[in-house]
C-alpha cells in the first residue's frame, strides 16, 4: 500500500487527485463543526451515549456529535439507494429500467437522487425531534416543534436537507475528480476522525493502558479477519461456445470458445445487514421511552421491560441483533443476486457452466452455491456485530458497548471496504499509467 501510494504521488495527474480527495475530506470535517441553528452545547455532550445518536453519527461522518449542518451527512441518499434496490425486483417497470446497462443504472440513480430530498426532510424531523424531546437526555433543540416554533423549526430542517445535499454533492466531487467512492470515504473519514478521542477516553479510564492494548488487539484481529473474508470467493468455472458472427465487410468470424469464471464473494451484502439490524431493534427502544410514562400500569411496566431488556447493554438485545444480522444478510444477497440475472445473461451470451445444463439447472445449480455461501458470509457478520458483547463477556464486563471499541462493527467494515477498494482503484490507475508510459 505504502509503495503505491509513493509511486501514485510521483505522477502528476495522481498526485492531484489524491491531494483533491483529501482537501474535500478536510473541507468536510470542517463543515461538520458548523452547528444547526439554536443547539444547546451542553445538552449536545451526553447524547451520543446513545446508540441510536451513535449509528446516525457514524453514517454522517461524525457531523452528529456537533450536531452540525452535515448531521445526516450521506445517510439520506444511502436509505433511498437501499429502497431502489429493495423495490426493483417488485416494482416490474423499474425491473425494464435497470436491464437498460449504463443509462438504466444513471436513471435508477436519478430516482435515487430525487428520493433523498423528502426522505432527508423526513429524517431530519424525526432525528431533531428525537434530540429535543428529551428522550436521550437533556433537549438538543429546545426551540424545535412547528407548534412551539415554525420558523426556528424550518430554518433547522432546510439546512439539514442543505447539509446533506452538500454532503452528496462533495462526495461525487471525490468519485469523478479524486480517488475511490466518495459517499464512503467521507464516511470513512468521520469513523477515522472519531477513534483519536475514543483512545484518549479510554485511556482516561482505570487500567487504560491494558484496555486500550486489548482493544488495539481485537481491532486488529477483526481487521484481518474481514479483509480474509471480505477477499474471498467461489469461482464458478464459465465457458463459452464458438459462435460465427458477421464483421464489416460481410467478413464471417468465429468468436468465443474461451473459458473465465464467476466470482461469488463470500459477504456480498457489505455492511447494509448491519444497518438493518441496527435500525430495527432501536425501534423498540425509541417505543418504549413513550410507554414508560404511560398512566396504565401494565403498559408502563411493558416498557420498562422492553428499556431493559432491548438495550445495548442486555444481553438479549445482542442476541436479536445476531439472529437479524442474519437474517438479513441471506434477505438482502438473495434480492442483490435476483437482480443480476446470471443464469439468462450467461444463456444469452452462449455461456455454461460444465456439467450443468443451461436454464433452470444453471439457476438452481448457483441459487445453491449462493446460499451456501451466504451461510458463511451471514455467520461472518453476526460475529462481527456482536463481537463487542463478546470482549464484554471475556473481560467479565457484559455491559460493555459498541462504542467502547477504537472502532464500531460497523464501522470496522467501511473502513477495510473503503480502503480495499480505493487500493484496488488507485493500483488500476497505476497499472494504466504504466501501460501508457509503455506504449509510447
């Protein structure tokens, strides 16, 4: 990494485009000290305690913990690009659309984008309404509330929505003028920036040191441990039978007959199973906070429970975080693999699989490997988003939370993704480059 990285900053047009993607990173940090319009500092403090106010600080690069313009950061388009892809599959003229190669993938992105809009306004009423309502501690936003303060309140949601479409727009900046994808590496950045404090809380703790070695310890065993499994895949042989085609000229030609393969990863979903999770057992929670103060007794007693035992810090809850991980991954890689059409595209293009009859045997035949595969994947995941409560165990510490690692499960995979793929990304431009210099 480090020798593509000097030979990457030898070349001019490199150079630039790394120095480019790190001032728009430093340019972002700085937009995420900009504060929403009437936030209470000191109420601010003790919120990301939470893990609901964590997650969504994660998924906005860490602007939430200033409760900034770019608080939602990049989150809005991320839920509207996962229901794209969600309603695909059902939606049967988006199903026309995305066959359509490039130009259907630059519609389906323009839904995308359209989609953000209302679901950023949506999001950022309910994330301030929940910061000023005093269910995760003091009010963020006393102000907030179109029946206590219309204009304070439409001044807040419209430069949030601002915020986030900033966000968007200088991680595009990133992806078409700088190196790797830039909604992640602006994710990315936010997790990196938010580790140096996380070190220094937790060397301000009793035994630090040992803490802060044994942490370091798991990090690094979990980042290796995703980047092997991140890495891997099944290789599914692929052949194509000689076919005679018509060039210009009515000149006949005989093409294909070559032999390639499929790559099946191991963990397509990605970190998207996480998020899922993530967000649906923090519903019971958010739930709850409203039935604890209710006049019945029963009902009140109903959301104590479900407080206690959901949260964080009970084992119950990191038990259905597993079991929704999950779940999730096989529902999600099941609805990502269905979208590809891989056993009619290779049918079309005159490929098969040896030994396998193309058609229906040939979708059964990989609808298998990929769940065997998937399996893997699906357990992979669950063991990295319940690995906090299992150094907790270890360390007889049960209440230990997520956000007492240097990094989050969650956080652990956008970070290796990242990195791995604007590795990959910048060893491609290198690999051009070379074979440029070469021809001339």
């Amino acid at each position: 990494m480090l020798t593509a990285l000097q030979s990457a900053f030898r070349l001019p047009d490199l150079r630039r485009r790394l120095l480019f993607t790190l001032g728009i990173l430093i340019l972002y940090r700085l937009l995420a000290h900009v504060p929403v319009p009437g936030v209470d500092p000191e109420a601010l403090s003790g919120i990301l305690k939470n893990d609901l106010a964590n997650l969504f600080d994660i998924l906005s690069g860490g602007a939430l913990a200033n409760f900034s313009v770019m608080a939602m950061g990049v989150y809005p388009y991320i839920t509207a690009t996962i229901i794209m892809q969600l309603l695909i599959p059902i939606v049967p003229r988006l199903q026309e659309i995305s066959k359509d190669g490039e130009a259907g993938r630059q519609k389906i992105n323009q839904y995308s984008l359209f989609l953000t809009v209302p679901l950023a306004l949506l999001q950022g009423y309910g994330q301030a309404a929940i910061m000023s309502s005093g269910q995760l501690g003091a009010p963020v936003l006393p102000e907030f509330g179109f029946s206590i303060n219309p204009l304070q309140t439409l001044v807040v949601l419209l430069s949030m929505l601002a915020g986030s479409m900033v966000a968007l727009w200088l991680g595009n900046l990133i992806t078409e003028e700088g190196i790797g994808n830039g909604v992640s590496l602006i994710i990315f950045g936010g997790i990196v920036g938010r580790m140096f404090p996380r070190i220094a809380s937790i060397l301000s703790a009793t035994n630090g040191v040992i803490l802060l070695l044994i942490f370091s310890l798991v990090t690094v065993a979990t980042i290796l441990l995703i980047v092997y499994v991140q890495e891997g895949q099944r290789r599914i042989p692929v052949r194509y039978g000689k076919r005679v085609r018509t060039m210009r000229g009515n000149r006949l030609m005989m093409v294909g007959g070559q032999s390639t393969h499929v790559p099946i990863r191991v963990n397509s979903a990605g970190m998207i199973p996480l998020i899922f999770a993530s967000s649906l057992l923090i519903f019971p929670s958010t739930l709850a906070s409203f039935l604890r103060v209710a006049q019945n007794q029963v009902i009140a007693g109903f959301g104590n429970w479900v407080a206690t035992n959901l949260s964080p810090g009970s084992s119950l809850y990191w038990i259905f975080y597993f079991i929704l991980v999950v779940a999730f991954t096989f529902f999600y890689t099941d609805v990502v693999f269905r979208q590809q059409n891989l056993p009619e595209n290779l049918q079309r293009q005159g490929g098969y699989i040896p030994g396998i009859r193309p058609g229906r045997r040939t979708e059964e035949y990989l609808n298998s490997v990929v769940a065997r595969i998937t399996f893997v994947g699906a357990l992979f995941l669950g063991f990295v988003a319940i690995l906090p409560w299992l150094v907790g165990l270890a360390l007889r510490q049960p209440g230990l939370s997520n956000s007492s690692l240097l990094i989050t499960s969650a956080g652990l995979l956008i970070v290796v993704g990242v990195v791995l793929d604007t590795m990959k990304q910048l060893e491609a431009q290198l690999v051009m480059r070379h074979y440029e210099g070469f021809i001339r």
